[in-house]
C-alpha cells in the first residue's frame, strides 16, 4: 500500500432518500454556516461511488477537525460517509473512509 504524507482536505456526503431530503439540506447549510464549509448540490440520484443520495460538504483540515464531532451529534439518522482527500481516490474511499451511521458498500469501480 502506498504511504500517504497529507491530507488537503476531507468530503463528507450525508446520504438523503426521497423523504429525507429536507432534513439532509438543513443539516448541510448549516454545516455551511457554522464552520464555513463548501456544500455541494443535493444529488437525488446516486452520483460516483455513493450508494444513496446525497450531498457533499467540502472542508479544510481543520474546519473537518469541528465538522465531524458536529455531524455526528446532529445527522439524526442520516448517514454519512467522510474521507480525506490525499490525491488517492481510491484509498481515500476504500481505506480511509469514516462512516456515521451504518457503513454501506461503495460503487469503488469508478476509480478503475
């Protein structure tokens, strides 16, 4: 396996269904404004490796670094899928991933 010497930043997509979909962009905006992380689009279809819904929160080390313990006290339910960004996308999804809420199998064939 590859070393890996730094992390430039970290993703993490919080996973939405049809009826969660509210409850997943209130969480990301105010994920936005709390730490001043970048929210994507809410994807209502699955999009690259992700299993389910979802949308993405991109932050720096050290805004992740308060995200994370945040998300895990407020995702009610919702699950969500962090990983840093190393320039490996594979290990960074495969190896490196944080789950909160119940792991699901990812769609790693993109990265072939």
């Amino acid at each position: 396996m590859k070393q890996t010497s730094s992390i430039t930043g970290y993703h993490a997509h919080v996973y939405f269904g049809e009826t969660t979909a509210e409850q997943a962009r209130t969480l990301c905006q105010k994920a936005a404004e709390q730490f001043g992380v970048q929210m994507g689009r809410m994807h209502p279809k699955n999009v690259g490796p992700h299993p389910r819904w979802s949308c993405q929160l991109a932050a720096s080390p050290e805004q992740f670094a308060k995200l994370l313990p945040w998300l895990a006290l407020n995702r009610e339910g919702l699950i969500v899928f962090a990983h840093p960004e190393t320039g490996d996308a594979l290990a960074d999804h495969r190896d490196h991933g944080i789950w909160l809420g119940a792991g699901l199998p990812l769609d790693l064939s993109i990265f072939s």
